[in-house]
C-alpha cells in the first residue's frame, strides 16, 4: 500500500522566510522522481525551481499560483511504495540538496514516462481517491539519459490522455522538464528557453514559445527574442495582445491607479526585503561618508593598454574590485561585521565582495565569493557571469549571500555622487559616480581629464574617521595612478 509523505516548502537561503508559487510544475496524479522539479518559487532573493526529495504520485498541491508560502508550509504531498512506481520513495536518497533538506548521493536517472488516462483526484483528507492505490502510476525505468541540470530525470506533467512520449534532450541538456509549461493544447515536444525568466515574461504576456524562432544557438530562445516579439507591430510574429492571458492580481507588477486616487503597492518579494535590509540598516549601524574626486584618466588608460594586449577583455568594474580588495587588506577593519550581543568586532578572513545590479525585479546585490584571491581576469568573468544571472532572473539564494563589503556603481544612471547606504550586516560601501570629462589641474596645468568622484560609507563602530579617509585615499590613489597598486601585488 502507498505511504503518502508530505513536501514542506524548504529553507531556501540566509533570512528567506517565505516564497510565492510562480509556477506548478507538476500536476495531482503526475508521477514524479527523486529530484525532479516540481514547483517554481520566487523568494526575495531569486528565482527557484523546487525539487522534491520523493518519487511516487502527486496526490495534492498545496497553494495556487501567485500565493505565498511560508518556509515549512505543506507544499505537496506524494504516494511512495506499494502501487507507486519504481522511481524512488521515502528511503531513497535526494542528491539535489537545498538547505534544509536532500540526503545522500542522487540516485541513477531514470526516463520519464506519461500517466494513463485515469487520474487520482485530491480529496479533502489529502488521499488518493481509490485508498491509496494511484492507477494512473506507470512503472519508471532505471535508464539514465543526459540532463543539463544535473538533477535527477523527472516525470512528466502531460494531462491525462496523451499518448505516450518519452523524454527528449535537446543539445543544451533542456529536457520536457525544463520546458513543458510552454505546451499548448493539441501540440508536443519541448521548446528551448534560455531560462525560467524567459517563460515567465512570455507567460504573463500570453506570448505562445512555440511560434517564436529562437536565435540562440540550435534555435535556443532568448530573451531577446521574446521582446522582440512583444514589440513587433507588422503581424510577423506573436504580438502579447494576440494570446492575452488574464492575470490575477498577485502576479500584476505594477497596480493600476484611478486619477486623483491614492495607489498601495505591497511590499513583498524583493522589494520588501530591500526595504527590511536598509531599515535594519540605518536603525543599527551610526554610519557616516566621505567623498573624494578622482582623475581617472591613468585607469581608463591602463584598461585600454591591458585589452589591446589581447586575451579575454578586463572591465572597469574589475579593475575597481582590485583595487578595493588591496585597499582592503590594508584597512581590515572595513572588512567587519559587528556583534552587539557579544560586544565585538568581528573582523573578516575573507573579502566576498558584493555588487549593485539593477534588474526588472529591483536591486539585487551578487557576491564575488574570495574576491581577495582572483585576479582582474578572473574577477571581470565573474562579474559578467552574476550579471547575466541576474538580469536573467537565475542568480541562486548562494549567490546573494554572505558578502562582507560591497561596491556600488551608480555612475550608470549617469549621476556623480550619493551616499550609499550599508548592506547589513557588512561595515562599508564603496560608491563609484559616472566618469565624466572635466577641467583639472593635471602636473602644474589646466588640462581635460577624466575625473570620478568616489565615496565611501562606513560603519562608526568599526573604525574612526582616519581609518576612512585612509582606505579612501588609497582607492583614490590607485585610480589617479594605477602603478600605485602593483606595491601590494
């Protein structure tokens, strides 16, 4: 007989309390394996894809799309063992491990296969509908195929009645799993998206993927594609207005306002959580800023000479985090948190360094884990790589925690100066205005120079003023003259 085991919403990341069910993966009376996605999530942090440690038969769902969950609310509920098929139970080990759940190494892979016709329904009690018994249940095979996520094969979600089809792998590693929320009535196969965001945007806009040509490579969708598709106006591709899909309240970014009405705007998601972090922020930390201009005209020049050197490119970004770790290992205080409840400093072995990047979704800030550690190349590829990731909408809860200092670009907005505010629990932040053609002294003349104006705040309690304007000055002197930094290389 089928033992029904409940799925509980895992912890999914540092201080994330709760999630809002994007997307159902998975339907009541689905068959589904050891690690397959079944939910798509998004916390304050990023977008998740929810893999269940169990495999049996979906036998209820708990939530609708657009709800949010608390972390350890039932999520699903799944029958393993007895008429459940083969495709992994309670005492079969999760490799996909989120934190808070997952056990030991992820089991072989199997194929998915399609449910028959008959369907269990969810009733009240959370049971299957015939006592236990899923007759929709077809037996999963322990063959392994390719998968580009690395998790274990997943079932597949086609409503009752399809016929068989087993499970397909593109040349990217996609399989039905990754994109069979794209189908519509009467049409099979999977459809190639870049990413769970990609979905999303052509989702809410009523945007049909299948009628879309992507122009990754083997025709991978991108999110170019997609817009484009959204803009287009001569009739050549789907329009948002041609497959309008009604959207619920919860999932509507921007309310609408009567004129002369006053508009409330939830604080929930990532903008909730932006606002908890800077008002704990300013509640707890005394921090104060300093500011100085810069000429950075030696900088832009050294970047310059290090590009048309060839190799990989190295940007201005990278150049500046090289510069605040070496600043950094001269001035450690600001690489501290402080712990009130022990009365102490806690000053940092490693610099993980965090960076503003504006998205559709808000501020989010990517860590660049032992920054100290990476060279400008090295740092210039992993600034791209989180950047993508986050204006993809595919950054992890890992990737946006634990930094210890933060550099804050706000030059791209094309405005010089501000005065940052500290990203709990971290001791300082770096801010770095556009670079902007100004008149300056430069040896003994008035020249045109390339200048920057540089400002840091910092938290009070770690240091004084002195310390401050020290680690100020450095940067500032490794902009004006980049040789000033090959001392500390």
């Amino acid at each position: 007989m089928a033992q029904v085991l409940e799925f509980k919403l895992p912890d999914l990341g540092e201080g994330l309390t709760e999630a809002e069910i994007v997307r159902w993966l998975v339907e009541v009376g689905d068959v589904v394996a050891v690690d397959q996605p079944v939910v798509e999530v998004e916390t304050a942090k990023a977008m998740v894809e929810v893999p269940c440690p169990y495999g049996g038969v979906v036998t209820a769902r708990f939530g609708e799309e657009g709800t949010e969950l608390p972390v350890g609310s039932p999520l699903l509920t799944v029958a393993v063992g007895g008429d459940a098929p083969a495709s992994g139970g309670a005492d079969e080990g999760s490799g996909n491990v989120l934190v808070g759940y997952g056990t030991g190494a992820p089991p072989a892979r199997r194929r998915r296969v399609r449910t028959s016709p008959v369907a269990p329904v969810r009733p009240a009690g959370g049971a299957l509908s015939n006592g236990g018994s899923p007759a929709a249940a077809r037996a999963v095979d322990g063959t392994s195929g390719p998968l580009g996520t690395g998790r274990g094969a997943g079932v597949d979600t086609a409503a009752p009645g399809r016929a068989s089809v087993p499970e397909r792998t593109d040349a990217h590693g996609l399989t039905d799993a990754r994109v069979r929320g794209n189908a519509v009535a009467g049409t099979t196969g999977p459809v190639p998206v870049i990413s769970p965001l990609v979905r999303r945007i052509a989702r809410e806009n009523g945007l049909d993927l299948r009628e879309l040509t992507g122009s990754g490579p083997d025709g991978l969708i991108l999110r170019a594609d997609v817009e484009h598709a959204l803009r287009s106006a001569d009739g050549t591709v789907p329009r948002a207005e041609t497959l309008a899909v009604p959207r619920t309240p919860e999932t509507t970014p921007t309310p609408t306002a009567t004129p002369g009405a006053d508009t409330r705007v939830p604080l929930r998601g990532i903008r909730g959580a932006v606002a908890d972090k800077l008002s704990r922020s300013r509640h707890e930390i005394p921090d104060a800023t300093c500011w100085v201009d810069a000429d950075a005209t030696e900088l832009l020049a050294a970047r310059a000479a290090m590009n048309a050197a060839g190799g990989p490119k190295i940007s201005l970004l990278a150049l500046l985090a090289r510069i605040c770790t070496a600043a950094l290992a001269r001035h450690p205080e600001l690489n501290s948190t402080v712990d009130m409840e022990a009365r102490e400093i806690v000053r940092l072995g490693h610099v993980h360094l965090g960076f503003a990047a504006q998205t559709e979704r808000g501020l989010v800030v990517p860590v660049v884990r032992d920054a100290h550690t990476r060279d400008a190349q090295s740092l210039s590829a992993e600034f791209a790589r989180l950047t993508e990731a986050a204006r993809t909408g595919t950054l992890t809860p890992g990737d946006l925690t634990g930094g210890t200092f933060t550099l804050n670009n706000y030059g791209v907005f094309g405005v010089d100066g501000s005065t940052p505010i500290i990203n709990h629990p971290e001791a300082a932040m770096l801010g770095v205005g556009r670079i902007v053609a100004k008149p300056w002294v430069h040896q003994g003349e008035l020249a045109v120079r390339q200048v920057v104006q540089l400002s840091l705040t910092f938290d009070h309690r770690v240091c004084d003023g002195g310390t401050a304007g020290g680690f100020l000055r450095y940067v500032a002197d490794c902009v004006e003259q980049p040789a000033v930094l090959l001392r500390s290389l």
